[in-house]
C-alpha cells in the first residue's frame, strides 16, 4: 500500500502540472486572466480565522503577495493530496478503463478544490456560465487523466 500512495502522490503532481498547463494554455487561447478565487479563498480564511499574512495588515502588498503564494500552494497540496487518495482507493478498483478513472480522479480533484470555495461563499458554480465550467472541467480532466495515467506506469500496471 505505501508504494501505491507514493505512486499517487507522484501521478498528482504530474497532474498537478498537466492542469497547469492546460490552464495557461486557456488562458493564452482565451486571453483570459488568472483566476483570483484561491487568493480569495486564502484572505477568506484569514477573516475567518482572525489571522494575518502580515504585520502591514491584510491590504498590504507583503499580504497580497503571501496569499498568492499560499493560495497556489494549496492547489499544489490539492493536486498531492488528491493523487495521495488516488493512490490509496486505486487498488481497490479492479480493471475499471483507464479513461474512466482518469474521469473519476479528474472529478475528484475538480470537487476537491471547488468546494471548499462554494462552501466559504467564494463562488457559486450553479451560477457559471458554460464557459466557466469548460474552464475549470478541462484542466481537471486533464489532471485525473495524467494521474490515472502516471499511476498505472509507476506501478508497471498497462
């Protein structure tokens, strides 16, 4: 069991850059800016938990820039953490296609890091346009599937 979740840890993190890849890539095609909902979720946190990133208060360019940093290190933990339970419930799971666990771990992560946001108030998915959702769903899916894929190699499975 251990090397299966360091093998899913592994596979998340090639995940991890295979999302971010598709991401910039949508974002040169679509000319699109980086989305700020991680930063917000961090700055979230902090109202909620009473914390501060800085010294200089919260509107500080010191705190601005440690909730950026912060807010894309939590999507790198994700991306780990997903690929770590990946790891863990793979074995379990028998001769399922590789496309339909890539699907499954792709989801996963997508509610992995969506939700906590829906769930602070930082977004509403019911409300994105269609273009939101291919946005935010075509980097997920990428990830699981790279994942999926990783995984599989680093054990000799296919």
């Amino acid at each position: 069991m251990k090397h299966s979740v360091l093998a899913g840890i592994a596979a998340g993190a090639a995940g991890t850059t295979a999302l971010n890849l598709a991401t910039f890539l949508d974002m040169i095609v679509n000319a699109r800016p980086a989305s700020t909902t991680p930063e917000d979720t961090v700055r979230k946190t902090e109202e909620m938990t009473g914390l501060t990133l800085s010294a200089d208060g919260p509107d500080s360019e010191a705190a601005t820039n440690r909730r950026s940093a912060v807010g894309a290190l939590l999507g790198i933990a994700a991306g780990l953490g997903t690929g770590a339970l990946y790891g863990l419930v793979r074995p379990r799971l028998g001769d399922v296609p590789l496309a339909v666990l890539g699907v499954g771990a792709g989801l996963a992560a997508n509610v992995g890091t969506t939700g906590p946001m829906a769930v602070t108030g930082i977004t509403d998915p019911r409300k994105w346009p269609a273009s939101s959702w291919v946005s935010d769903l075509v980097p997920h899916l990428t990830y699981g599937l790279v994942t999926a894929a990783v995984w599989e190699l680093a054990l000799g499975r296919r």
